[in-house]
C-alpha cells in the first residue's frame, strides 16, 4: 500500500505536530547528563535487521491513528484513537480482545465550543473509571474522566482544563499523572516538558501551564535543537517509582515520589539516542522498562540493571504483516508488548515517510530469546 504523505497543518491540535518542524532556538537541559552519554549496555544492530514482532489486530476505517492502552476491569484492551489521519472520524475509544477482535466503545463527548477530540494517553484507576487526556490545542486540553458500565459509557467529568499538551496518562494511589510535551510558556524562549499529578476526586482544576501551576511534579527543559519535544511516556515500578521519558533527548528519568505524590528524588535512570523520539513506556513484573522509539521503528527494552537492548527494528513499512510502523504506545498484555502504530508523522529523522493502509497493532512475544 502506498503512503500518503501527511502535511503539518493535516493534523493542526496533535502534540506532536506543535514542534516537529518548528524553527529551533537555543535550549539547555535541566539534566546533567550529555545528550550523546549512554547507560548501561547499549546493544545494537543494523538498521530494520530486527524484525521480531507480529501482527496483533487490524484496525476498522475508524481507527486510522492508534495511540495509547489501558487494561480494562474485564482484562480487555482499551485503546485510544485520536485519528488525526482522517479529520473525518472522530477521536474514539476502542475495545481489544485478548484475540485481537476490536468493537469500538464511545466517541469521545465534545468539549463546550468544540468540534472534535483527540484521546491520546488513557489509563484506568483503582476506582475503575477511565481517565483520558483529549489534546485540544494550545491551553484547550482537558483531563477526562470517564465511566463506563458492560461497555457503555454512563458519565464524563472533567478533572482538569486547559492544558497546553496533555499526552501520556497513568494512575498509582488514588492519583493521575499526566505528561506534556509542550509547555512554552513555563519558561518563555525553552521547551520544557513536564509531569502532572492530579487526585481522582479533583473536578475542573483550571491549568496555566506555568510554574504557578500546584499540580505540576516534575519539569525539564529539552536539550535537542532537532526535536523540540519534552515529557511524553510513563510507567511506575513496583515500588512505585515513576520513570518519566523526554522524547526530545531520549532521556529517562527516575523520580521518587512521598505518598502525597511530591518529588522526593530525580535521576537520569537511562540514556537512548536521542533521535530515536521515544514515546510510550511500559513495565513488565520484572521492571523492565519497555520504550517505543516513535521515529526510528524500534522497541528498547531497559533492564533493573540498566542493559539496554534494541528488541525489534524496522525499515519504512506499511505494518500489515505485524511490523513496527512509527510505533506509539505499548502495554505488557498476557506474555507479550502489545504496541500501537501511529503511522502518521514524517519529518528529517523519521523512519514512516507517510500514512497508509492498513491500520495495525503489532505485538512482541515476551518469551522470545532475546
């Protein structure tokens, strides 16, 4: 299937289209580390030779952009889709069997004034309701909470409302952290990128994307003049430590958090390349830390040791025999990494040069011998 080569202005509202091409300015990191520095084991090997996943699920015509997973209540997957491949479809939530078999769950309910949503980072809390970050576009973003009962959505809330770029979403202790890649006016003439908390019960917590903001946990400034993009992935531990990615630099950072969820500690827990654009994280039982590398096809994995291994790697593809295709999201599900294929942006550096049929979900086998 030939691809179609999608413009900036196509996908107007998507984070990652904010700064992908924008001019660059000079920036400094609030890390310490080098931006070429690597942790641990690097292992690598020649690009698209790792060609180790396979097909999980194809799309319907109402998923053109998959992004982010959640594991719901019944053991499903929900994934998000905030299709700004087709203006046309609305941005959906979708369900995904253990099989593969998807059957959509709900649209996502317009915000007052608006004409459509973009659910990108979901994650279900302790209290069984699905929280979802729908990017609105520049302090238009809003935290979603939304509730659903046999696969039927019964209540929306708003927990928080203009946000610059709300992106990845997890819940620990009674809490939601959310991501942004895209804070400019935190501090004016930098990127910065940074980390939310917000509690289940908070209702329409108004956001200035500043350092005034009482929510924000954690913020950094992004190194990479080539891609401007700050604090997208998150996973927790089993000791719950939160382990942040800063896409731009390919930095992973490690912070300890008190039980009221404030930053005790920060640490460079891992270092990737930082024009692999690192994405969705995920951890399996045994704390390794799975990354998807959005602009170069790869999946990494990041041991408790901190072995870096490159586990798949593809070449430009249109994913429809599993391969990775500007991988997104992934979520350890029953013995594999479930990963989403956005396959949609095309910048310098970026493997995808377009979008394309078929949309797919690709998965790699945790018991491969790797």
């Amino acid at each position: 299937m030939r691809k179609n080569s999608i413009s900036r202005t196509t996908i107007v509202g998507a984070a990652l289209s904010l700064v992908a091409l924008q001019p660059t300015i000079a920036v400094e990191s609030a890390s310490a580390s080098s931006a070429d520095r690597f942790y641990g084991t690097q292992d690598t090997a020649a690009p698209g030779s790792l060609q180790t996943t396979k097909l999980f699920a194809t799309l319907p015509d109402y998923c053109p952009t998959p992004d982010a997973f959640a594991i719901a209540p019944d053991g499903s997957l929900t994934l998000s889709c905030p299709n700004f491949a087709d203006q046309s479809q609305p941005g959906v939530l979708v369900k995904v069997t253990s099989e593969g078999k998807v059957t959509k769950l709900a649209e996502i309910p317009l915000p007052e004034g608006g004409d459509r949503t973009n659910p990108m980072g979901i994650a279900y809390g302790e209290d069984g309701a699905l929280y979802v970050a729908d990017t609105q576009g520049p302090n238009r973003g809003r935290l979603l909470r939304m509730v659903f009962e046999d696969d039927r959505l019964v209540s929306t809330e708003t927990v928080a409302m203009g946000m610059q770029s709300p992106n990845g979403v997890r819940c620990r202790d009674g809490a939601v952290y959310v991501t942004q890649p895209v804070m400019p006016q935190y501090a004016p003439g930098r990127m910065t990128g940074g980390v939310y908390r917000f509690a289940y019960t908070d209702r329409n917590v108004a956001v200035s994307n500043t350092r005034e903001d009482t929510n924000l946990v954690f913020a950094v400034n992004v190194k990479n003049q080539e891609r401007r993009m700050g604090l997208d992935g998150l996973a927790f531990d089993k000791e719950g430590n939160l382990f942040v990615g800063n896409l731009g630099d390919g930095t992973i950072h490690k912070l300890k958090l008190d039980d009221a969820g404030e930053m005790i500690s920060e640490e460079v827990y891992a270092q990737l390349p930082n024009d692999a654009a690192i994405d969705g994280m995920c951890m399996d039982a045994d704390d390794n830390l799975y990354c998807a590398a959005f602009a170069k096809n790869r999946l990494y994995r990041v041991s408790p040791k901190g072995e870096i291994k490159v586990l798949a790697e593809y070449p430009d593809n249109d994913g429809a025999n599993g391969e990775l295709d500007q991988p997104a999201d992934l979520m350890v599900y029953e013995g594999k990494v479930v990963i989403s294929n956005f396959d949609l942006m095309s910048s310098p550096g970026m493997v995808n040069s377009g979008h394309s049929k078929p949309y797919t979900l690709s998965y790699y086998e945790l018991d491969s011998k790797d």
